[in-house]
C-alpha cells in the first residue's frame, strides 16, 4: 500500500529534512523535484536530485550541528501538503560569510510539496531569510 501524501512528507520531514537519515532522500523525492524558492519578491527554481537535497542537508548539519526541528503545522488537500516549521541549531560553521558564533540560530520557514507517485515531485518554500541573517548579525556582535 502506497503512503498517502501527508504522510510522504510527514517521513520526509522526520528522517530526511531532520538531518537524522539525508540519504533516505532517495525513498520520498522524485529523481528530478522543482523547488520554487521565494527569496523576498524574487522566486528561483532549481532542479534538486535526492543526492543534492541529501548533501544540503548535510550543509545544514555542518553549519547548525544536530538541529531541533519543529512541525508546526501540516495540512494536506489532495496532492499537496503544507507544512510550517521552526528549526533550532547551533552556529558551528560558516555561513554566508558569518564565522562560527557557537550562538543559537532559529529558521522559521514553511513550503508546499506536491506529491506524485508517491514521492515529492515539487514544492515551493519560504524561508525567513532576513530573520537568519539579522541573527547572524547580532550573534557576530
């Protein structure tokens, strides 16, 4: 029996996005997923393999170590799925030029996956990148 979308992404975010499992990437997202990324009124689209998604994850771990992540809200209607979260880490490693504050960083960001054959074919997010930086800012201080 195939995993309904709320819980393709529900897995997703619990082993994959978590940081606990980045290689099982490979069992909840197509071979080729469109992420919209919203950066203020400027949306990008890049094409992400579960082997690049699995090495940005990792990326995360190097900068913020073993982070905390928070589901705070997760919605589905048919093949889409919303979800909201809150991630807690440490500054451990560079960040857009910042050096390590050993300081605490919280992202709140939240995305639209759409699932396809059982697996995340696209998604669109918004990540509150200027909360990020602001904090990298007073952390360097």
């Amino acid at each position: 029996m195939s995993l309904s979308p709320l819980e393709v992404v529900r897995q997703f975010f619990n082993l994959v996005r978590s940081g606990k499992q980045p290689d099982d990437a490979k069992d909840y997202m197509a071979d080729q997923v469109l992420a919209h990324q919203m950066t203020a009124e400027n949306e990008t689209t890049v094409h992400r393999t579960p082997t690049n998604y699995a090495d940005h994850v990792r990326e995360m771990l190097d900068a913020y170590g073993t982070f905390q992540l928070e589901v705070q809200e997760l919605l589905a209607q048919e093949d889409r799925v919303y979800v909201r979260w809150k991630q807690t880490g440490i500054h451990i490693g560079e960040v857009d030029g910042y050096l390590p504050t050993r300081k605490p960083i919280i992202e709140i960001a939240s995305a639209v996956y759409r699932v396809e054959h059982g697996k995340i074919a696209e998604y669109w997010i918004q990540i509150d990148r200027e909360g990020i930086r602001a904090q990298l800012e007073q952390n360097a201080k």
